[in-house]
C-alpha cells in the first residue's frame, strides 16, 4: 500500500485567505522498512523523497537479540518493500512477517556479498559453553555488513533495483541518487585512508563486540574482539586479552553502547588505556565511519 503524502499548505493558506485558487499536490512514497538504522541511510540516499523508511531494531537495541513488537507486525503488513540485511533476529521473524504481509516484497540487501566467517575472530581465545549467544548469523558468518564502504556499494545497487521494479516511474531519478550516493562512497573511502595515513594508528584496534571486520579488511586494520561468542569473557580470558593488549600497545579500548563494558572497563583500567564508544548501528552512516577512524587514528583532522 503506498502512502499518501498531502501537501495541504496552499489549501490552508487560500482557504484561510480567500484566494480564487486552489492548489493539491500528492505524492505517492513508497512504504519501506529496514532492519537496522544503517540501511536507513542507505535507502534515504537512493529513494530520497520519494520513500518512507521505518526502522525495525530501535536505538539502543542490538539487532542480535532484537524482537519486533505486535505493533510493528501489524504496521509492516502494509508496507511495499522491507529489506533485510542477514542478521540474528530475521531468521526468527522473517517467515512470520512473511506468512503475515503477503504482498510485502522481502529484499535480501545482503545478496551477492561474500562474507567473513565469525569463527576466524575467535581463534585466540578459548572456546567453551556452546549454547551461549554467537555474534553471527545462522550460517557462522559475520552479518556487520553494512560497516564496509565497498560492500555498501554492493548493497546501494540491491536497493536500487527493488526501488526500481516496485516503482519504475521513477527509475531515472533513483539511478541519478544512487550515481550521487556512489560517488559520496568514492570519497569516504578516500577520506578514511587519508585519516589512517596521516595519523599515527595501531593497526590492531581492540573492541568489545566484534562489528568492524569488514572496515577492518577494507582498510587493513585488524579487529580484536574481547566479547568471546556473544558473551564477557571469563577471568582467564580476560587475562589473557589484558596480555594481548600489552604486547601490542593497545591504548583504547572500544566499546558499543548496546552492550556491557564491565569487562573493556577492566582492561582498560589494567593497562592505562582510554574507553571509547563507538555504535556500529548510527543512522549518520558516512559521519560515524570518519569519527570511529578518527578514534582509530590518535590525531584528528
Ligand atoms: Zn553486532
């Protein structure tokens, strides 16, 4: 079902004023919903005014545990296009969305990329209790897709294509954003290679959940995650992340403000080093990427 969008104000206004002529406008938006406020900013790019974009994981949620509320069930029911991104909680509620909205196009933004395996993270650290929560999806495969400038441009033309076949009138004008929202990517990338250039930076960078390997392998950096499958790590671990730390000069420590920092706040204090927040799950996509390299990198530009 489209969404019409009333442009009333020159109705009030002769309405109140009188005036001989009357003017109405309407604009047919597409209803879209994403999974995650990334692709938000990825779907704003490209459909512009011409979309209406709701957010299924709320601020503050993690999209790892998330689970969409009676409301949002019914409200999605309605809507033209939801595009997935392959992450823990769809695999849950996917086939229900689907069984309840027939008619809703289902768009995996995450086809045609390949992705890391989760396991590779986790090489160093001991493995105990399988039942704990895994920072992954279904398959043992890293979902934090949407954190890799080049992988979003894979993502950009999905959403564009869906766009298109639901809504093909306005083809031209989707292709001219999606043009646009590339070449801002060109320069982002451009942007994040110069900071990582012309600051000093640890090409290791520790961090509690483990988002970044995709922007890790992007712009050569590596990830070290203290959470140990989806959990804090035991005391053990723990020491054994704190003597990792020390060998390799780690002097922040990265935390997201979805999950704990008891266990990053320890290390940190074990080593002198700083805590910093960075959310992996920011609607200002290009701005957190600079800010989160700028914390990589100790100088800012
Ligand atoms: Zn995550």
């Amino acid at each position: 079902m489209r969404l019409p969008f009333f442009l009333i104000s020159t109705v009030v206004l002769c309405g109140l004023l009188s005036c001989s002529k009357k003017e109405t406008q309407i604009i047919d938006k597409l209803i879209v919903y994403v999974s995650i406020a990334p692709q938000k900013y990825f779907v704003e790019k490209i459909g512009k005014d011409l979309v209406d974009i709701s957010v299924l994981v709320p601020p503050g949620s993690s999209p790892h545990t998330f689970e969409p509320k009676p409301s949002q069930m019914t409200r999605i029911s309605t809507a033209d296009i939801l595009f997935t991104i392959g992450i823990d909680f769809e695999h849950a509620w996917i086939p229900r969305i689907r069984d309840n909205a027939k008619k809703l196009k289902i768009i995996a933004s995450d086809m045609n990329i390949e992705k890391l395996k989760s396991t590779d993270i986790h090489d160093h650290h001991e493995n105990n209790d399988s039942d704990s929560h895994d920072p992954t999806d279904n398959n043992g495969l890293d979902p934090h897709i949407w954190l890799s400038p080049e992988l979003v441009k894979t993502q950009a033309y999905t959403i564009y294509n869906a766009l298109c076949d639901t809504d093909s009138t306005h083809k031209s004008q989707y292709l001219k954003n999606l043009n646009i929202f590339l070449k801002e990517i060109d320069s982002l990338q451009l942007q994040i290679r110069s900071i990582l250039k012309n600051c000093p930076h640890n090409d290791t960078f520790m961090i509690f959940h483990p988002a970044w390997g995709y922007f890790a392998k992007e712009f050569n950096l590596t990830e070290y995650p203290i959470e140990i499958d989806g959990k804090e790590p035991s005391p053990k671990e723990l020491a054994q992340i704190i003597d990792f730390a020390k060998n390799n000069n780690i002097k922040t420590i990265f935390v997201q403000p979805q999950f704990s920092a008891q266990s990053a706040n320890q290390i940190a204090h074990e080593l002198g080093a700083t805590v910093a927040t960075v959310n992996d799950l920011s609607d200002k996509w290009a701005e957190n990427l600079i800010n989160t390299t700028k914390l990589i990198g100790t100088c800012k530009q």
